[in-house]
DNA sequence: CGTTATTGTCCGATATTCCAGACAATAGGC
DNA sequence: GCCTATTGTCTGGAATATCGGACAATAACG
C-alpha cells in the first residue's frame, strides 16, 4: 500500500457531531460507506460506530441490513467487516453504462501495456482528486496511490487541468485553504498554483516533478466530454530521473491518446 | 447488449407490497440500487418510484441524498439518474481488498489473452447465479450475458458446482421452482438436476451445451475457499460447434488455473 | 387551446426509527 | 481472581422521517 500520499488517514470524517442530534439512516449508511472507503479495510462495527460517531446500537442495525443486502461482508475471523458483492455489481453497472467509459478504459489497457509505465484515470470527487482506476507498471517502481483515496487537488497535475473551467475566484473559493499544503510541510502559493492552472488550460496538458513526493514525475492530458469541459484526466506517474527524451516522447502519446477520447471537437 | 438471457426484465422487484406499510430509509435505497441494477440503464425519479413501489416524495428525497453522495449521478437531458461514481469506487475497494481476488483476475486477463474465448468469473447472490466479471472474446461471436444479471442457477454450468457442497433436499429448498423452465419453455426435471450436481463434484468440473441458449457450450471449474468449499467459478463460453479437440484442450486449461488459484488443499 | 400526464417541491401529521442505556458473555491485563 | 473493555442483543420512549396529498410548472396530445 503506497504510504507516500496514502498514509495519512484522519480519525473523523466530515460531520459536525453536535451532540444529542439525531440522524437519519440514510445519511449513516452514505457516512459509514464512505468511512470504510477512507479507512482502505475491514472494521470492526464498534470501530466504524467510533468513527462516524454513531451509537453503536444505532451502527450494529444498519450494518446488519447492509450484510444482508451483500453491499456490505463479513471478513476474516469475526466482527470485521468491508464492501460486499453488491457494491463490486453497482460499481461495475457505472463503469460499464456507457461506451465512452469502456473505450476510456481500453485505452488505459493499451497505454500501459505499449509504455509499461503506470497510468491513471483521475478526476474530481467534491473538491478532492481521486484515482478512478490505473495501471501499475510491471517494474519494481511501483509509486501510484491507490484508486478512491481523496487527495488535496493542487498536489497533482491533474489537478491543475480539472479546474481550468474555473476563475481565479471559483478555485480560491473551491480548494480548502489547508490543500495547499504539501506533505513535507512545503505550502504552494496560491497564486503561482492559479497560474499553473492557466497554464495547463492553455497547454493542453500538466506536468509536474516532485510535488506530492520526491520520487515521481506526473504528467497529466485532458479527457474532455461533450460540451468540452474537463472531468477526467489521462496521466503517466514516472520516477522522477526519467530521461528527457523519453518524457517527452511519453507526453506526446498520452495526449493523443486523451484527445482521441474527447467527445467534443472531433 | 446480449439479449439472450438477459432479456427478460420484470417490473415487480421483489417486494411484498402491503400497502400502508411504511418502510426505512435505508430498505427504500437497498431496494432503490437493486432495481437500478436489474434495469441496467438510467431510470427516471417518477418510474423508480413505481418500480419499487415507493411514494413519489419519498424517492425524491432519497435519489437526492444519494445524488449528493455521488452513489448516484444524474445522467443524459434531464431527470434520468444511475450510479455514480462512489460505487464505482466502492466496488474497486470491494474487489481489491485482498490478494486472492487479484490474483483471479490476473488469471483472468491471462486466460481471456491466451485463449482468445470469452472467460467468466462467476459465483452466487442470494439464490440466483452471476458473472462476477468476464473477458469478452475479441471475434464476432460474443454471448456472454452481463456482469451482475441474476441468472436461475439450473442454467448454467457453474451453478451445478456452486451447490456441490449441498443435499438433495437443501438444493430442492434453495432454488425457486420456476428456475428450472429454460428460456426456450424447455423444463428441467429436479431430478435430473440433483444427479448434474453430483457428477460436477464427483468430476471437479462442469459443462453445459446449448442449454440457456442454442448456441453456447459452457464450461465451469471451481475456485475453493480455505476451507474447500466452491464460491467462485472460472468459466468459459464457446461457440457450441467448438471442435471436441479444441474444447478438451480448453478444459485442461481451466481446470488446472482454477486450481491454481484455490486456497485449499494447495 | 383546452385536457391529461408528467415532474419537482413543499407541507403537516403520525407511525416508526433511531437513540440511550442496560444486559449477559467473553476477553484480556496484571 | 479481580478489574476493565469489549461485543452483540434488547428494550422503551421520544424525536422525526416517511407518507399522502396538494401545488405550480411544463410537456404531450388531439
């Protein structure tokens, strides 16, 4: 499990946890499931219940319901629980509804075959990045984070492209202002990180070296969809020494390759 | 969309719908999924409703929350939801989290690679049978039914293994009395069934010719758990003229990756 | 341009869900 | 053996989520 970008997993989650409220069960279960995706493992129900601050009565009902449904399975000896078959078919129902995703992932097939590099799919989730899916490289450098980990937007190169729809303003108010921080304590300025992302937009595509660790060179191609905006990202992860020449050769053919995903412009 | 089993497509979910009952927020989204699931495409919030016999308000208000989740996306014009993309992420962490579900996967990618057929991972949900994942054969002969439509087990050939571990009586109990009609009217006699059981697991494998269909010859090994039990298949799906030489050749195949990849008895 | 169906939103009331807390049963820790 | 922490199950009561139905706004039809 990459512990570069990965590693650092906050106990709570996102509520206000004023107390005496009550919720509905609903939002527990969205709550809970998005716990687990965070936490990356099986848990114990009366650590989930910790976690989103639920009682545990409260946490034992809803997780029985969701076993029963099979979104969510026992594993291991006893009490841990993570995702179930049912999530594994709804999320392939997404992934699989229409033509576009499909061919968006053949590519990502070839691409990583053809360069024996790692590639990702990445996009938004809320104001995070998130990995949607990648291919590892076969080699021992094997760098990528994880897919579904959220990671502060202005750390990636990706990043800079997916808000290229947006103002100055827009992103000032759209990124949490403790995003800019970087893991080893660097801060970006938000104003050199605007300036990436004009120009990124006026490129076509983002690279950057040495940002979220010291080890990977990332360059990142818009996908766009039919109205031209940007919602997901074609992008190599390289060790960082990677040669020039390579580079660039590797640039050339991952934008190719995302502008031959686009819907708009063809 | 292979419309060969898939295609039948009821209204009724499953629900008992005695009316003036109120039902949880978390059984409405349970049964709100599965139905999205069977319908296999985008659905409005009004024939949701309908289909899983919810009040209009009700619906609305719970689509919106699961849309405010991203487990749900607005998709096309206008009013038409599916799933989003948290599933999609669910689902990843689901078939990632442990090493032996990569590693069927792998064998997967390889055997569909290698073989050039339609390879099928399968296994169970509830009382019904379910490709888990599949490689789809590259040429023009493409039958395999989806990923996550329930199938009557009797139909196929990886639920003759998937029950092995079961008496007469227990199968006799299990599945509903109407799986055993085939799509064509044609019906299997339980008895007949019973004793399939008992030469898959007497064999350590399973075929099937044009049963579902006219024009497929199906072929299932099983994948056993550590404790010997069968909860997964690995399946091919052939042209039913295969050539006898050929389709030994492939069963060979089969079953000797199949048993690579189970845990017990290694 | 009426007539009929739909869609999305809002409201008040009540049937119910969610919560707090108690309970027995294990499982360590020392 | 005593003390503490955990797990899984149950219960009664009160806060509230679900429901039926009304509403305006479009859309579909002839």
């Amino acid at each position: 499990m990459s512990d570069g970008v990965t590693g650092l997993i906050e106990t709570e989650v996102r509520a206000e946890p004023r107390n005496g409220e009550r919720r509905r069960g609903i939002d527990r279960v969205i709550t809970l499931l998005e716990a687990l995706l965070r936490q990356r493992a099986p848990m114990r129900v009366g650590d989930i219940a910790k976690m989103i601050g639920a009682p545990r009565s409260t946490t034992y009902e809803i997780v029985n319901s969701l076993l029963e449904a099979e979104m969510l399975e026992n594993v291991g000896t006893e009490g841990y629980v993570y995702f179930g078959k049912a999530m594994h078919l709804f999320g392939w129902a997404y992934s699989h509804h229409n033509a576009h995703y499909r061919r968006i992932i053949e590519t990502l097939d070839r691409l990583g075959e053809e360069t024996g590099e790692t590639v990702q799919l990445c996009g938004l989730r809320g104001n995070k990045y998130v990995v949607l899916d990648c291919r590892d490289s076969p080699g021992p450098f094997r760098i990528s984070s994880d897919v579904g980990v959220e990671v502060p937007i202005p750390w990636t190169a990706s990043g800079r492209l997916l808000l290229g729809h947006m103002s100055k303003q827009e992103i000032q108010d759209f990124i949490p202002p403790g995003d800019y921080k970087l893991p080893d304590g660097r801060v970006i300025a938000p104003a050199e990180f605007f300036g990436d992302v004009a120009l990124a937009r006026q490129q076509g595509f983002s690279e950057t070296a040495a940002l979220a660790d010291r080890f990977t060179w990332c360059m990142a191609a818009p996908i766009r969809d039919g109205n031209g905006a940007i919602n997901k990202t074609l992008c190599f992860v390289l060790p960082v020494d990677t040669p020039e020449a390579r580079r660039s050769e590797l640039l050339v053919q991952l934008c190719e390759r995302a502008r031959g995903l686009s819907l708009a412009g063809s």
